[in-house]
C-alpha cells in the first residue's frame, strides 16, 4: 500500500508546467497612423416567445375567435351527419316494422311502395298514416269509410281482418254458397263491407242466417206463403239476402218472420189471417208453435162456436173470437163466456128435447163444443 509520501512523489511527476500566456504589447502609436475603429458588435437576435391562445395576436393567420368558430362548425357537421344516419335507421326499422305486421295477413304489398319514404325526411311516425292514405290500401279497407260516414270508429286492420273471418267462419258453417265470401285481390271480401258498414257482430250475423234458413227457408211452405202475401217485397228465392242486408233491422226481420209463421200456421189450418192481426199476435208473444198447436185446435170449435151463434141467434163466434181465449190475449175470459153460454144452450136445448133422441146421443152432442 503506497504511503502518502510515494504518492505526493507521484503527483509532482504527473505534473505538467504550463506556459505562462504572454501579455499583450502596448500598441505604439505611429505618427500618421490613424488606426481603424473596432467594429461594433451585431445586435442578439432573440427569438419571439410561442403566441399564447388565449392573448391576441397581430399574425397574418386565422384568429382565435376564427379557429374556435371552424372547431365548433365541424363539431356541428359531425353532429348532424350522425343524426342523419340515426334518422335513416329509424325510418328503415319503422318501415320493416309496418311491413312484417301486414305480412302477418298476406298484405306486404300494401307497405312496399312506401319503401321510397325512407329516404325521406319524414318521422317514423309517418308511416302509418301515409299508409292509410294510399288508394290500395282505401280499397283493402273500404268499409272504415263508410263507418266513419255513419259515426262510427274506424277498425284496426287486426279488428277488420278478424271480424271478416268469423263471418266467413260462420257462412261456412251454415252452408252458404261460397260466392258470399269469395275474395278478390289483396284478400278483399266485397260481400262483407255492407255488414262491417253496418257493425253487424260475428253473433248479430249468426242470428240472422239462422232466422232465415231455420226459420224460413226449411219453414212449412205456408211460412213462405204468408211472407209472400205480407211482405211482397221480401223475394222468397233470396230471403237469406234479405236477411243479411245490415240496412233491414234484426228485429224487423224477426218480426217479419214470426208474422209470416203465425199467417203460415192459420194457412196449415185451412185458416187465413192478415198481415195486421198476425204482428199483433206477434206483439203478444204468439210463436211459431203456439200458433200452429192453437190453430189446429181452433178449427172444430170456431166451426161449431158459428153454427150455435147463428141457430140461437147470439154474437157471432168468429175466428177472432176463438184467438183471444186460445191465445190468451185481452178479452179472453170475454170469449170463453161466450163459448160457455153457446154450450149451455145447446145443452139445454137437447136435454129438454125428450124422445127425439137417446140420453147417450144427447149428451155427446152437448158436449161436442
């Protein structure tokens, strides 16, 4: 290990004697010399600070209020372009939405040529509305016009489209031609729109095919006979026609038909009636049944009830007469009297005949009436 002295000897080898710098010598001035001035020295040139944002500047470039307005001019642009195609999407999801509804029915080609409106700039909303305004489509759905026309609501397509198959449901059911629910283009049922006009349910449609084939066309001839001769602008060939007119009322028509049964019931008994008096039996709740069970008993006894009025010389016992005791009607308990009476006097008359004929004959004549 080197002792400090070894190294002191070390460092003063190492060392180098450096030259002394000579002074400068005092410049002499030579007699006609003039020396030549020093040049003076350039000036620094400093380099501007950056321009501050914020500071104004006297730069011949755009502003900062300039650029602040180019910024906020392509944010907006930005902004409206992404509404644009957001816009678009909606109006084209509105459209495939509207178009995959009526497909459910076989009416696409309804909203095919509003395919144009999606590049249009129109609300989605729009849609429907410009749909319902399109002339196939007016045409499809005729019968909301005519609705409208009458004060009523105009039916959903799903509500339109239902009803028109319970009818066609119903029609098939019964057995009706099918000329009566054919369909034409885009489904359209033309026989329909006079009920669907009319507000006629699926049930009220019902009730009125079974008026008419139930209650007439498979009545008694005499049924059709008596509708004939009160009605003569009811055509029995096309009754069902007549009866599936929403313009007739449901309760006319069974009113109708329960006059024509009762005027078919006297013509079974070889009886006749009127127009008049068989709605007003009708008024009183006489049916089809109740008409032909009484009739039918009426016979014998307005016969008979004639022949006794005429021979004791009492009120005649007329048709009328027998209808308000077998029917119940006002003046009943009047009719049977009058019955009860010609009956007594026949009974009396025979019972005080003695000799002319048997007790036996007597009494079963008596009380044949």
């Amino acid at each position: 290990m080197a002792t400090n002295a070894e190294t002191a000897r070390e460092n003063r080898r190492a060392t180098v004697a450096l030259p002394t710098p000579a002074l400068p010598k005092p410049v002499v001035p030579v007699k006609g010399f003039t020396p030549k001035p020093m040049p003076k020295p350039k000036p620094e040139v400093i380099n501007p600070a950056p321009v501050n944002p914020i500071m104004p500047t006297t730069s011949t470039g755009p502003s900062v209020a300039e650029q602040l307005a180019a910024r906020d001019a392509l944010l907006l642009k930005q902004q409206q372009q992404l509404a644009a195609e957001q816009a678009l999407q909606n109006r084209q999801s509105a459209f495939d939405l509207l178009r995959s509804q009526f497909a459910q029915y076989g009416l696409e080609a309804l909203v095919d040529p509003l395919q144009g409106l999606i590049q249009e700039n129109v609300s989605p909303s729009e849609f429907a509305v410009r749909l319902r305004q399109t002339e196939p489509y007016k045409k499809r759905f005729a019968a909301n016009a005519a609705r409208i026309g009458k004060g009523l609501r105009a039916l959903s397509e799903a509500e339109y489209l239902t009803l028109e198959d319970g009818y066609q449901s119903i029609m098939r059911n019964y057995g009706l031609p099918a000329t009566y629910y054919s369909k034409g283009d885009l489904g359209r049922q033309e026989g329909f729109e006079k009920l669907i006009a009319g507000d006629v349910s699926a049930a009220e449609l019902e009730d009125r095919i079974a008026t008419a084939q139930n209650r007439v066309v498979n009545a008694p001839p005499q049924v059709k006979e008596a509708l004939k001769r009160f009605y003569p602008d009811i055509n029995n060939s096309d009754i069902l026609a007549y009866t599936l007119d929403p313009e007739k009322g449901l309760m006319d028509i069974k009113r109708k038909v329960t006059a024509a049964e009762i005027g078919g019931a006297a013509l079974g008994a070889g009886l006749e009636t009127g127009v008049s008096r068989a709605e007003e039996l009708a008024k009183f709740g006489v049916t089809a049944e109740t008409a032909r069970q009484a009739y039918q008993a009426a016979v014998p006894i307005i016969q008979r009830g004639g022949q006794l009025a005429g021979f004791y010389g009492e009120e005649p016992y007329t048709q009328v007469t027998a209808e308000e005791e077998l029917f119940n009607l006002p003046g009943s308990a009047g009719a049977s009297q009058k019955r009860k009476r010609l009956t007594a006097l026949e009974e009396a008359q025979f019972s005080g005949r003695a000799g002319m004929t048997g007790g036996a004959l007597s009494r079963d004549r008596a009380g044949a009436y």
